[in-house]
DNA sequence: ATAAGGTTTAACCGATTGGTCAAAATTATA
DNA sequence: TATAATTTTGACCAATCGGTTAAACCTTAT
C-alpha cells in the first residue's frame, strides 16, 4: 500500500515539476501534470489539495537541489577558488538535468513572493554566518576587507546569470545550443579566474553600506 | 484626430506595461489591462488585435530603452572602465523607473520564445561587431586575447542579475528595500573596479571556442 | 465473506478569460 | 446640415480553468 501510495504522488511531483518548471504557476494547467502523470486530475487534489500547495512543494524541492550542496560547498575550508569551481560544477550539473531551475526559482519570487518566504524560513541557510566565513576567508587568501556581500553577489551573478539568460544570449548570438553549453562549460575554469584575480588586485572601497546596517563589525 | 487617437493608443501602451511589467504574459488580464487605462476592454482588441500582439509592442519598447542605449555607451570610443560605469548608470536609471524591466525581458524570452525573435531583427544589434570592438578595446588597454564574449557576460551578469535577483537576495538576507538600493548604487563603481582588476590580471585561457566555431581570427 | 479504508474516475460546477459584435457616440468631411 | 469615418461601449460568447463530488474500484483487515 505505501509503496503504491508513493508511487502516484511521486508521479505527480515529477510531472508538476516538469510543468512547471518549464512555464511556471500562471502557465501550468491542473490537466496538463494530470496528463504528463498519467492520472485523472482530480488525484492532483485528492493528494495536494490545491495547485498552489503543489507548486509550493515542487518549488521546495527546486530549492533544496539547487541550494543545498551550495552550503556545503561555500562553508567547506577549501580556498575560494576551488569553491567556485566546485560550486559552478555542481550548479551546471544540476542544470544539465533540470535547465529551467534557475528561471523557475526566479519566477516563482516574482509570480508567488508571498508563499516563497516559508520555504526559504526552511531552508536554514545562514546567510550573515556565510558572509561572515567569506569574509575570513577573503582576508585570508587575498588580504582584503571588501565588502562580502558584493564577493558573493558578484559569484552568484557569474554563475547564475548565463545560465538564466541562456534564450536572450543565443537568440541575441544566434548560438546553436551546443555552442552556448561549450561557453557555460568553459565558464567552470574562466569565471573562479575572473574572480581570483579581480580579488588579488582588489582594494578596500571607500565605503560599506552593509556593515553599518546589518553588522557592526570592522578591522 | 490624431491626438485624441495617439492619446488612447498610448493609454494603452502604458498601462499595459504596468501590468505586464508586474505579472507576465500569462499573468496578466485584459481586463486589468483596460482598468489600469481608463477604458473598455474591447477597445484593446480595437487598437491591438490580441492580447499577443499588445504584448509584442510592450516587450520591443522595453527592449529598445534598455539596450538601445547600450549599444551607443558600447561603441564609443571611452575607456572600457567608462563604458562599464556608463552602462551601470544608465541601466539603474532605467531601472529606477521600470524596476521590471530585466525580469520582464529575460521572462519574456521564457514566456514567449518565438514571439521575441522578430523584435530582436528589428533592434539592429550587431553582436559580432560589438565583439570585435571590443575584442580591439582588451587587447589596446588590458594587453589580453580573452575571449569577448565571457567579459561581455560578465559584464552584464555582473550588471543585470543583481537586479533580476533582487527579490530573491533580499528574502535569503531579509533586506529593506533601500539597504538593497544603496547596494545597487555601490554596484556603480564596485563593477567597473572589479572588471578592471580581473582584466588586469588576465591570462589567455587555453582555448577559445568561440572563435572557432564562429570567427576564424587569431592573434 | 464482509467491512473498512484508500485510491481512482467521469461528470460536473462556478468563475474567469480572451475575444467579438451591433449599436451608440464622437469626430471629421463634404 | 447631412453624411461618413472613427472610436467607444455594454452585452455577450465559447472555451478554459481550478476545484468538487458521488460512486466505483482496489487493497487491506477482520
């Protein structure tokens, strides 16, 4: 009984998420994933009650994959270089399997703001203790008190960005897919470069709005 | 005649950007659309055929006023550091008026793939030129044979995801809205300083497949 | 064999939606 | 002033949508 019980609900996640990954809460139709999982579509209900519970539950997992390893990743004691590297790996390998992840997380912020906070309220990740370690870790390797949170922004932007903006590039390019998945695989070595060596050259900015209003702490 | 016509059309025009800036292609309603202008519904099928077509129109005037310009500050002959900065300027200009814009384009291209592609053969891009500019601008200030298309990548993921992000980075740091602006702002010179000091240091990479399956150029 | 519980289904519902239309109103022209 | 052209409107349409329900079916327990 269990294992046929998680046998449809299982199916049902599987066909939410590739409906609405691929055209988010607003574009996703109840008797398209009722289709794409071979079910009646009143089971979508009798399991999840609402689109909106359902989407919350797929967009949890999205989350989770994409998020997840990341902690791990950024907390480790490896040099940053290597967790940049190590981090854009596992980020294109998810996305190898799941490429519509990073517009689908995205999209979700903009389409159901409201219902992402508790998701994200779940996710435990500690982002002032993050900052806080890529901090020490920024002193350390490169004898700089830049501002974290721009480091962190300027690597989430360098990974994420290309991938996300992946239809405006290539239609803009005229790239066939295999020429922009070489460009995105060879951003696994040129992008930790970039930013090794923008932080090597880096000096301390005039000003750091962060600290003042989120934590007091200075050297 | 002309007036009274230019004024509903453009009544239109702007309130169908309101909505559709906010909420999508499928997001949006007709009806909202024709409330948010002061008119009857019918009239929107009157002036635009389809709610597509509406679309359509909106999405090419926010194309044209974010990357029009661009392409301007791009070509001038300023050091890359200026162009960099002017970009930022200009982009968080038209940011701080249509805060939408960059999700709406990148979405867009989500929402409706095959639509955008005529937009982007009117927008009279040349993005192979835009390379070789500044290809010649690397080589002239920075004495590197990196590869164009990855700065230029940097460039605008350093410049544009922060933006599209932003719901996402201030719910994961639980950050005011002004807290984010001011790190927007900072973003005008930390951007330009960190691209300078990445291309200061550059190293060829050890191959460039770019240029082989696009241009047969090498120095 | 029967009962209970869980799963599944076809049919249905009310609300919403993009789009249409004939007529009225307004504006322009002769 | 009369007529033509354009603009605007209220009413309406068919299709779609998320969700519900009673009944049938299947599985498990007694």
């Amino acid at each position: 009984m269990v294992n046929i019980q998680q046998g449809t609900e299982e199916k049902i996640l599987s066909a939410a998420k590739t409906v609405f990954h691929r055209k988010g809460y607003e574009g996703a139709r109840m008797q398209e994933i009722a289709d794409e999982a071979g079910i009646n579509k009143a089971l979508l209900h009798y399991y999840f009650r609402s689109k909106e519970r359902l989407f919350e539950a797929v967009f949890s997992d999205a989350f989770t994959q994409l998020m997840g390893q990341a902690k791990e990743i950024f907390f480790s004691e490896k040099p940053l270089n290597d967790k940049i590297q190590s981090f854009l790996t596992h980020y294109l390998d998810v996305i190898t399997e799941n490429s519509y992840i990073p517009w689908f997380i995205l999209n979700g912020m903009y389409e159901r703001p409201g219902q992402m906070k508790t998701i994200f309220e779940q996710s435990e990740i500690n982002p002032l203790q993050l900052m806080e370690h890529l901090r020490a870790q920024i002193r350390k390797e490169y004898h700089s008190d830049v501002n974290p949170l721009h480091v962190w922004l300027n690597i989430l932007s360098l990974c994420i960005f290309p991938v996300v903006a992946k239809p405006l590039i290539r239609e803009i390019f005229q790239l066939p897919e295999e020429v922009y998945q070489q460009i995105l695989d060879q951003r696994k070595t040129e992008v930790p470069r970039f930013i090794a060596n923008a932080l090597k050259a880096y000096e301390n900015p005039e000003e750091n709005i962060h600290n003042e209003s989120s934590r007091e702490e200075n050297s």
